[in-house]
C-alpha cells in the first residue's frame, strides 16, 4: 500500500470581510466573514442570492475592495501591493460574458494559466 501525503497548509484564509454597503441590499454583502481553505481542499459556496459568494470570490482578486479584515492567499496578505502575485495565485471563471465560446470549459479556465509567462505556454 503507497503512503499518501496530503498537504494540509492554508491556501486561502479569510479573516472577519467587510464588504463595503450596497445600496441594492441595504447592506454591505460581506459582514464579518472568515474561513480557512486547505490546499487540495474542494470548497462549495452555497447560500440565496445577495448573500456575499460572488463578492466573497471577487475579493479574493481585488475587485471588490475589503473594508475591514484581511485576505490571504499561500500565506501571503492581499493588499494593492500583492495584487499581481495574489491574481497568479486564484483562477476565476465568471458565469456571465468572458469566455471563449469556440473553448471547452478546462480550456477556457486554462487560459489565464498558459497566459502567465512564468509558466510558459503549452
């Protein structure tokens, strides 16, 4: 029988979100949210409409903008200064408009993956 090492280090660590206030909910989406993900974690975000999880994923790439609290991804704090290295870390693929439609669903996810020039193309 193979000896099986599964990573238990924190890749994502959300710690007390504040999302700034929406006018459409009368409220900010995030109000202290925290949560840990370990790498090789498979993680589902279920909740009613309005109730933080695209505003949650989009914080994790800086384009909804953190009022309180703090993101980090491999350890590292995001902030304006990180943003770069923090997009190389997290892959998002949007439901609405953005993807390739000629693309696989894998292929179009892989596209900001072949696109980083640290990893070299295909």
């Amino acid at each position: 029988m193979k000896n099986i090492s599964i990573s238990t280090s924190t890749a994502i660590e959300c710690v007390d979100l504040h999302s700034p206030f929406l006018a459409a909910l009368k409220r900010p989406a995030l109000q202290g949210v925290s949560c840990t993900i370990r790498s090789g974690e498979f993680v589902t975000l279920l909740g009613l409409n309005g109730a933080g999880k695209s505003t949650l994923l989009r914080s994790l790439v800086g384009l909804v903008p953190v009022r309180k609290g703090q993101i980090r991804l491999n350890g590292v704090l995001v902030s304006p200064k990180t943003l770069r290295q923090s997009r190389q870390e997290v892959g998002i693929l949007f439901q609405g408009g953005g993807l390739v439609p000629q693309l696989t669903a894998l292929e179009n996810v892989l596209c900001g993956f072949w696109g980083n020039d640290r990893l070299g193309k295909p």
